[in-house]
C-alpha cells in the first residue's frame, strides 16, 4: 500500500472511532454505507449538516494556512513557503511575457 493509501487509511480509522470528531465520525459511518463520498461532501452535493459542518471546518483551516503562509512571506520573502513560491512563478511568467512581448513588437516593425 502507497503513502497516501495509508494516510488515507488513517482517516478513516479516527473519523470511525470519534476522534475526529462526532461530524467525521458520522459522515465516515455514511461513506461506510455508500450514502455520500468525500467529493459529495466538499462539493457541497452533501447538505447534511455534518457535511456542511466539515466543510466549514476546512475552510477555516484553509484560510487560517493561507494567513500563516501570508505571514511568513512578509517576515521572510525567502521562505519556502506555497505562496512565495506562487510570488516567485509570477514574476517568472511576467519576466518572459515582457520578453515574448519585445520580441513580437520588434517583428512588427
């Protein structure tokens, strides 16, 4: 079994046993019983109320990493971090944009 074959079998043990909580464990015992998938649940296609409650728990955790990355970027622009990484692919693409742009206006002349 791969790395993520593992990981995900993890989850699936703690949603079942509670310790991620009464939601995961009910929306686990659905997946169980081939009511809902995780898709169906982070889609939103799950109205539950266990469903929507995960998703708010993600978005919550998303935007808290997103503000952590954030931070880090502004303490340390060096940092390996995805959002400075995205920084550095953006001034990468407009770097050659600007490049591809030169060349073009010198075979329009």
């Amino acid at each position: 079994m791969g790395e993520l074959e593992d990981e995900v079998e993890q989850r699936e043990r703690a949603a079942r046993s509670g310790e991620l909580g009464t939601a995961w464990q009910k929306v686990q015992q659905r997946i169980d019983l081939n009511q809902t998938t995780l898709d169906d649940v982070f889609s939103g296609r799950d109205e539950s109320p266990e469903a929507r409650q995960l998703v708010q728990q993600s978005q919550r955790a998303s935007r808290q990493l997103h503000e952590q990355f954030a931070q880090e970027a502004i303490d340390d622009p060096d940092s390996d971090n995805p959002l400075t990484e995205l920084s550095q692919l953006q001034r990468d693409l407009q770097q050659k944009l600007d490049t591809l742009n030169e060349r073009v206006k010198g075979y329009e002349r």
